[in-house]
C-alpha cells in the first residue's frame, strides 16, 4: 500500500528528487479520526523520523489528562503517501503515538499490530486478510444546528432529481456521482490502493459503495483510512459532502462497513475445506463462533455511535440478530457463493459501520475470532446457522444490542478474549467506556425535532 521505505537516506532523497514540500504526520485520535503536524521538508528533519514529534494529547478526547499529557507521534516509514490535493507538494506517513521510547497502550495501530503479532505467535496464522466494503452518502448541501434554541438538519442530494425506487447500481443519470466515484479510484490506484469496484447503492439519494481490495488487517486499515480522506476531499473539490454517518436520514438504507475476511498462513487460506458442507474449515466456523458469541460486546468497538444503531433495523438488509448463513444478506455473517474457491474462502462480517475506530474494530474482531479457536466454539452446535429464511422469520436466534447502552453493557461484562496477549488493556477498556457513556448522555439529553411533533400541543 502506498511507498514503502527502508531507512531515512531513502526518504531523504525521495523527498529532493520529488520536490516534496512538507511532511505530514497523520495518527488516529482515540475515536478513529485522523490528525496531523506538518513539518517543512527542507532542511529534511531526520529528527522526525528517530524520535517523533511531541502533540498535547489532553486536548483530544481518550488518551491523556492535561496533568500528563505530553506524547509523541512517530512516523511509520513502511505506511506513505503522497498527497496530491494541495497546492505544496505534500508527503503523508501513517503514525503511531508513543509515550517517550516506549510504546502507547491506547495507541490505535499499535492495538492492531498486537493483535496482528499475537495471531502469529499463536501459530495459528500469519496474516488477518480483509476486504472492505465502504457505504457513504455523498449531498450536495448539509446543513445542520444544534443550539439550545434552534435543532435540526437539512441534506439535499443530485438523486432527488430522480427520484425512483431503490437506488441499487443504477446507471447514469440517475447515478449522479459516478464520475465522483471513477476520480476518487483514480488517485487511490495512484496511491497503489487497489478498488476491486464501485457502484451506486441502495439508496436513492446519494448513496454510494467502494469496495477495496483484500490485504493484511493492518494494511486494510489504513486503506480505508486513506479512501475515506480521499473520497472526502474529491467530494469537497467538487463542492460535495461525503458522510459515512450509519443512518443520515429516516426510511433511507443506512451505510455499513463490512469485512470479508480469512486467516491464512502464507499463500494458504485456512478458511478451506472441500470436504464440509460449507466448504469452511474448523478454523473458519471456530472464528466465526467466536466472533458471534462475543458479538453484543464486539459491537461497542464495531458501531460505537448512537446513530449505528438506526441502521440496525428491519427491512434495510441489515443485521438484527446473531446468526450465519450462506449468501443470506439478513444474516449478521454471511458465506459468499459466488467465490467458493480455496484462494478466496472467506464469509463476511455485515454488522460494523465507519464510526468505528477501523484499527480498534479489526483488533477486537480478530481477537473474538482467535478466542473462538482457542474455545473450539462451533457456531452450528451453538444453533446461529446456517439460517436460509430471512432473519425476521427465524426464532431462537439471540437479538442483537439495539443500542449503544446495551452494547457497552456487553463490553462491561465480557471483555476478558480481548486482554489477551496484552492486545487490549483496562485502561483503553475503561476510558472507551467512559467517554461512549458520555456521548449517550449528551445525545439523550438534548430535545429531539420529532418530540415536538409527538407532544408539543399536549
């Protein structure tokens, strides 16, 4: 993904031979958004590179109290990229926070790179390989207030010029951001970040789907990190607004983030098996029942947002329950038919959505899936499949959280698969929890539009 160097006389003589201008150090905050210093590239600043630089992490929310909140970002210098949307050439590392010479326990990639690490001294597999399917709405104004006496929203979208039922893949004009989406593919292929495709999705008014290629769990994150800047910034060149909010708007499809994924142990893919039914090893359904027994807690990390929990409703190919089936879309994971191969064998993983911190997600996802193979959890003796009807006629299946209290309440009380290894630590638990039962009190708390209409004239 992107350049990779060695050593910093590499980059050093990238950045004279490339012209670049200034190095950007991009790091995940605490809830998975991206933040940057930018340095002058000349003279070039070694110093960057060996002890990172010093941010007041107080004044983001999760890490550090302002009684101690001195850390360092530190450039990764095998994650780059060249970022082409400025007008000064413009070099980009993906980092990683530490605290002095030490490693930071909150640090988002570095959890996923424990993970990663605790996978492989397991020996259970070398590489956590993932596609990623990416929803976004794309408006062409968005305007919304929230004051003690003025509260509300207002979106507006090229597709409501056309305004059909069901948004699934339509061509031309109604597909309004096809050439939005061909620009976005363009500089990420530049950015060697292969799209496996992109298309119009469900949702008439604006909603759109870009699917990545396969890659090892870190790379995958930092990919979808890198195309939800890029498809933010081409929507605002073209004086758009990209959103990957789950449920922007009532009685629309929602955007989910979902994760094909497999474990494979170099160029072998131990999901195969030509001899079961589902063609899945005992390594796939062990992960997978570890993925689905520890799912209500999974998902404090998967759909950490108030709004996640909009999009997890009927009648939007969304998941409501706990269960697997093959090519069944109401299933929270579903088996692929279409590439029952031993190179790709995978199921995907249909619950989480883009307000997830990506690197905390794919960890505690991973971590799930190794507790299940660890424990031998077989998902089909436990009764979560394989579910052929749709999801709202099975009975007997476990509801999933149908919100984030209930979520976090699963994380409270089941959060042992992810300490493991040291992957996981308290004090990143606590302070997730902490901060997530603020923003419920502060979403709560506030009058909502459609109170009004219910009780204003009572």
């Amino acid at each position: 993904m992107g350049l990779t160097f060695l050593n910093y006389e590499e980059i050093k003589r990238y950045v004279e031979n490339q012209g670049i201008h200034f190095i950007d150090i991009r790091y995940a905050d605490f809830a998975g958004r991206w933040r940057h210093i930018s340095i002058p590239a000349k003279p070039f600043p070694e110093w960057v590179f060996r002890s990172g630089v010093a941010f007041d992490s107080s004044s983001t929310s999760g890490f550090e109290s302002v009684e101690k909140g001195d850390l360092c970002v530190r450039p990764e210098i095998q994650y780059a990229f060249l970022d082409n949307f400025h007008e000064q050439k413009t070099l980009c590392f993906i980092s990683r926070i530490v605290l002095g010479s030490e490693g930071y326990k909150k640090d988002p990639v570095s959890v996923l790179l424990r993970a990663e690490d605790y996978m492989r001294e397991s020996g259970i597999a070398t590489d956590f390989v993932v596609l990623s399917e990416l929803e976004f709405y794309i408006f062409d104004r968005v305007r919304f207030v929230v004051e003690p006496l003025n509260c509300g929203f207002e979106l507006s979208s090229s597709n409501e010029l056309y305004p059909v039922k069901g948004g699934y893949e339509l061509c031309p004009p109604q597909d309004a951001y096809f050439e939005l989406r061909n620009r976005v593919t363009e500089i990420l292929s530049e950015m060697d970040i292969p799209v496996k495709y992109h298309h119009h999705e469900g949702g008439v008014y604006g909603q759109n789907e870009l699917e990545l290629a396969f890659m090892p769990a870190s790379k995958s994150a930092h990919a979808i990190m890198v195309a939800k800047y890029v498809i933010k910034m081409v929507s605002a060149k073209m004086g758009k607004f990209a959103t990957f909010m789950p449920k922007p708007f009532f009685n629309q499809p929602g955007s989910g983030l979902h994760f094909h994924q497999f474990l494979a142990r170099g160029k072998t893919n131990l999901f195969y098996d030509a001899t079961n039914k589902l063609h899945l090893s005992k390594t796939a359904l062990n992960f997978m029942g570890g993925i689905l027994v520890h799912l209500p807690a999974l998902m404090a990390f998967t759909n950490p947002s108030t709004n996640s929990y909009k999009r997890l409703s009927p009648g939007f190919e969304a998941p409501t329950k706990a269960c697997f089936g093959v090519a069944n879309r109401t299933a929270t994971i579903r088996i692929p038919s279409y590439d029952d191969t031993p190179e790709f064998k995978r199921f995907e993983l249909r619950v989480p959505d883009s307000t997830a911190n990506i690197y905390f997600a794919l960890a505690s996802i991973l971590m799930a899936g190794l507790d299940g193979i660890a424990k031998e959890i077989d998902p089909i003796q436990l009764g979560y499949g394989p579910l052929e009807e749709n999801v709202e006629d099975a009975t007997g299946l476990p509801s999933l959280p149908v919100n984030l209290h209930e979520a976090i309440r699963a994380l409270e009380s089941d959060n042992d698969f992810l300490k493991v290894g040291d992957v996981f630590s308290d004090e990143l638990i606590e302070s997730w929890i902490r901060i997530k039962k603020m923003e419920l009190q502060r979403v709560e708390s506030f009058p909502h539009p459609k109170e009004f209409e219910l009780y204003f004239d009572l």
